[in-house]
C-alpha cells in the first residue's frame, strides 16, 4: 500500500530534479528573433500563481499577464498572458532553475514560442527575456539580458559576451531596430 503512494512522488522528484537541472545553450540574437513566434515589448500588468492538475500531476502555475507598448513579430494584441510553471500559492512555492521572475511594473522585450506548451515559454528559457530598466547614473532606459547584464553587441549573444557598463548599454529603440534588421534580413533570405 505504501509502494503505492511512494512511487507517485518518486516520480514527481525526479521530473523536478530533471527540471532544475536544465541547461541551456545561449541561442544567438538569429536564433532568437527566427525561433520566436512572437517578439513584444511590453510592462507586466498582473502576475498570479495557482494550483493545476489533479494527484501526482497536480503543480503550480505562474501566468503573467503584459499590457503590449509595441509587436514586433507576430500579433500579442494589447494584453497577452504567458504561462510558466512555478510559483507561490500561498506558504508553498515551486521553484524551477533559472526561470524568469517577474513582478508588477516590469518593462520587457520578449521572445515567446509554445505558450501554454512548455514551461516557460521563451525562446531559451532565461535567454527570451530582455528588461528595460532606467540607469540610476545616466537616466536613461537600458536593456538588460536575463542575468541582469546590460546588453551591449547583439552579435555577441550565444558567444563570448563581455561585461559592459550600463552607460555602455543599448537603448530598448536600439534593440527593437536590431530585432527589425534580423526580420528584414530573414525575410529578405526567404524571398530568394
């Protein structure tokens, strides 16, 4: 009777160890705009977690909910919800490595592919999500990587990137500009 119980959560470990365990290879800046079914930038207008499935499926999920500033690839519409699996519900919170946080207020570009199909949606994890945040020194916004670096070269992304100064970062428009050429550059290579 016990092997019965035991065997659910068995399971259930070694699917979380195999999730926080998840290694990814940083995709380039190509590989992110041609991987993504949608590129946005928008601010994060609701986060709320909540318990789904039933028994040894039974886990939580964060959906975030952005208010859109502007489509780049693809059409999110003006509200568009990502789901990722963790969170806190109450006093008990599902974590899983390297997955992105996100709170109210937050400005960020991403790069969506599979919502709703994978646990988190973003074209490599972490690597999707670019936040803007203003530059204490400058006063101007910048754009940070998912480590909270700021972004400098996109060509350097995937490769060796190099620690840069927030007055070395690029702008979000700077970014969107860059987004821009690599659809315009893809789309030119299709056409041929």
């Amino acid at each position: 009777m016990k092997i019965k119980y035991l065997l659910p959560l068995a399971l259930i470990a070694i699917s979380f160890t195999y999730i926080t365990a998840t290694t990814v290879i940083p995709p380039t800046f190509e590989q992110l705009v041609q991987q993504a079914e949608l590129i946005f930038q928008g601010t994060v207008t609701d986060v709320r977690s909540v318990w789904e499935g039933e028994g040894a499926q039974r886990h939580i999920n964060t959906y975030v909910t952005f208010q859109i500033g502007e489509n780049m690839k693809g059409n999110a519409g003006s509200s568009y919800t990502i789901r990722i699996l963790g969170g806190t519900v109450g006093d008990e919170t599902m974590e899983v490595t390297d997955t992105p946080k996100f709170k109210m207020g937050d400005r960020d570009i991403l790069f969506v592919e599979h919502n709703n199909d994978q646990f988190v949606p973003l074209v490599g994890i972490n690597n999707g999500r670019f936040h803007v945040q203003r530059d204490g020194q400058t006063g101007r916004d910048i754009v940070v990587n998912g480590e909270g670096e700021p972004v400098r070269d996109v060509t350097k992304f995937g490769r060796e990137e190099e620690s840069v100064s927030a007055a070395e970062a690029i702008s979000p428009d700077q970014f969107k500009s860059a987004i821009q050429k690599q659809l315009t550059d893809q789309a030119d290579r299709s056409a041929q």
